[in-house]
C-alpha cells in the first residue's frame, strides 16, 4: 500500500481561509436575508487597468494569425515584461538586476510557498508572528519542524513576536537561524519595517550565513519614505536576500495570477561537500522542471502596467484602496478601537475590544454587524486579540462597513 507524507498531518484541520468560508457559509444558511460584507480575504474588487485589458486582447488576435501565433513560452518570462520590470522596478532605484536573475510565474504565494524546496529539510526557520500562512505551513509540509504543541507553535521554528508592544518590528533571533522570512508591507499587520531595520536583519543575515526570504507583494502601496520598496535598497542584500513580488494586489490581477521572484546569483547555499552553490541556479532547475511558464497573454497584460498610461491607471486603482484603508482605520478609531496599518498597506489591524478572543470576535462581527473579517489568531498565537480587515472592498461597501461597526457594533 502507497504510504502518506505524514508532515501534512501535523497541520491544523483546515486552512484558515477555509474555516472562515465554512462559517460564512453556515450562517449564510439560517440567516439567508443577512446583508453580508466581505472584508476578509484580500481579494481585490476593482477591474483591471485598461491598459492591460487593451494589451490582452491585443495579445489573443495575435494568436489567432499564424504570423504572430505562440507557443511554449520561456518558463523564465519573456523578456519584454522583465526588462520592464527591471527598468522601473529595480534599476529606477538604483538597483542592478540581471535579466537571468528574474523569474516571472502565477503569483507570489506560489513562489513563497515552493522556495523552501530548494533549501535542505536540515535549516533552521524564523518566520515572524503573526504570519501569512504560506511561509509556515510549506515548511512544516517538507518536514521541516517538529509537531504543534499546545501554544500554537511548532517545534524546531524560531518565532518573532511581532505586536503593539514592539511596534511589529520583529527582534533579531537569539540562536542561528539559516532561512528568514520577512513581509514587508506586512500581511496581517498592515504595518512595515524602516531602513534601518531592514539593515540590521540584512547585517544579521550576512554574519550568520542566512537567506531572508523577503515577500514585498505589496510594495507598491508604500507611502512613507524612510520604508524601502526593495530589500536590496539595503546594502549586501543581494548577497543574502531572494524577493518575492506580485501583481494580483498591483494590478488587479487576483483572477489574472501574475507574480514574479529575483534570486541574484550572489545569494548561495552550503552543498553536502560544502561547496557553494547559487540558489539561482537551482531555482532554475525546479522552474524550468515543475512550472509551465506563466500565458503570453497574461504577460502581456503584466507588462503594460509599465506603460506611462498603464502607470497612471494603477496608481489611481491604488489611491482607491488606500483611501479605503483610511476610512477604515479612522472609523474604526472613532468607534474607540485601537488600529494599525493601513498606511503604507491596505489592511488595517486592529486590538479586539476588551481582549475578546480573535475568533469570537469574528462570530461577534458576522452575527451582529454581517461583516466578515480575519481573525488574528489565524495567523499564528501572537496574532491572538487582534483582527484584519482589507481595504479590498468597493467604496460603497467599505462607508457602509465601517458605518455598522461604529453604530450597531455592541462592545
């Protein structure tokens, strides 16, 4: 008889997102005249740019001419959607990236959870927490910790607390760690890391031989400053840092799936023998191995973001969202409740009234206000006694969100 991967039975019952739909869902049934809003998942709500309905449709007539017709795709990307990326997202910055050292793909939760195939089931993993799910849960799926005790936490995982108390920014480790997860602007939270700390995880990366896995699919809603749009804005990153980018919450390209991942050549691993080995090289190997290549069409729809149109028109769909984020996050602070984020991120994190559990406060939101968030405590313990709302929805449904909360909310 075929035996299992038992590292997946170690994993809690069901995925977050998934108990979250199977409560809607069951309230949904006895209360089918609820007037749900959704502001839970952070799926986007607006359409795509113009710009790139224009350059895919452009894309589909070119297939149906034998002249322009195309087939299997370079499973790396092609080259006029990372030039461009590289044009305006790297070497606009300062930034050397070399056309090899890019990865186009379906989206980043993808590339976040298949990097640690590349990394042996021996590393030490320090994920932050609360956490984007991904990071923790494909690590555990490898057989790379132990079991889950009673704490919520796995054996042989380094935890970062990350909480009001330390501003989110997570503390250093006090052991050797080998991979690093970072999200900045972070998911949950809402909230980011300064120059200066990116600098000290860089250093710490550096003098301890570790990668920082740094997912910044949410770069483009940064606002402040002193927050780098790119780890490697920090100096040594490219010899310690592979990151993760998308253009679902970009662009609009939730339903679309369009991401992509820079590993410079720079950033190695230990082999068995002990000889260096670049993780662009084996992440070569899997992608062109395990992954068909991202559709012509949709690249073609990725690339025209980059257009000075295209620019305009997802700036102005990133304006609605963060003017979403703001009514939210001051709605929520005249109701007297305590918010994070939504400043250079469109989630908004907030402290459960009176210290409720996250989970009851999630019953509490969806049975008395019809509102569905993320309870905190899905995202790892230190999550527990906070809660996400996404900026995702439309502006009607957003004004009416926080219009419940701060009237029939009973606290």
């Amino acid at each position: 008889m075929a035996t299992i991967n038992d590292n997946y039975l170690k994993l809690p019952g069901s995925y977050l997102f998934a108990e979250i739909a199977r409560r809607v869902a069951a309230f949904k049934e006895a209360n089918p005249e609820a007037d749900i809003i959704r502001l839970g998942i952070g799926d986007v709500t607006q359409p795509l740019p113009p710009a790139c309905i224009e350059a895919m449709h452009k894309a589909v007539d070119e297939l149906a001419n034998a002249d322009t017709f195309r087939g299997y795709g370079p499973e790396q990307g092609y080259s006029f959607l990372t030039d461009a990326i590289i044009e305006h997202n790297y070497k606009a910055r300062g930034i050397e990236i070399a056309s090899d050292e890019i990865f186009i793909s379906d989206g980043s939760k993808s590339d976040c959870g298949n990097i640690q195939e590349i990394f042996g089931t021996d590393n030490h993993v320090a994920i932050t927490d609360p956490v984007y799910p991904v990071y923790l849960d494909t690590n555990v799926m490898a057989g790379r910790t132990g079991t889950l005790q009673e704490d919520g936490h796995f054996e042989g995982v380094t935890y970062l607390p990350c909480d009001a108390s330390n501003d989110f920014a997570p503390a250093l480790p006090k052991e050797r760690v080998d991979m690093i997860y970072l999200c900045c602007p972070n998911n949950p939270t809402g909230t980011t890391l300064s120059r200066a700390e990116l600098k000290k995880w860089v250093d710490y990366a550096r003098e301890n031989e570790s990668v920082i896995l740094f997912d910044a699919a949410y770069a483009a809603y940064i606002t402040e400053d002193d927050v780098p749009r790119s780890i490697y804005e920090i100096e040594g990153a490219k010899d310690v840092a592979i990151e993760f980018r998308s253009f679902s919450k970009t662009a609009g390209f939730t339903g679309t799936r369009c991401g992509y991942t820079i590993i410079p050549k720079t950033v190695k691993g230990h082999a068995a023998d002990g000889t260096l080995v670049e993780f662009n090289k084996l992440w070569n190997r899997r992608h062109t191995t395990k992954f068909n290549g991202t559709a012509y069409i949709v690249q073609r729809g990725a690339a025209a973001i980059y257009t000075e149109e295209g620019q305009k028109q997802v700036k102005e769909t990133i304006a609605y969202y963060m003017e979403n984020a703001r009514i939210i996050r001051e709605g929520l602070q005249a109701a007297g409740i305590k918010a994070y984020g939504g400043v250079n991120a469109p989630y908004i994190w907030l402290k459960t009234p009176e210290n409720m559990p996250s989970w009851d406060f999630f019953d509490k939101l969806l049975t008395e206000v019809h509102i569905v968030g993320t309870p905190g405590a899905g995202f790892g313990p230190c999550g527990e006694g906070y809660f996400r709302l996404t900026a995702f929805g439309n502006r009607e449904n957003t004004v009416r969100a926080v219009e419940r909360i701060k009237k029939q909310l009973h606290i």
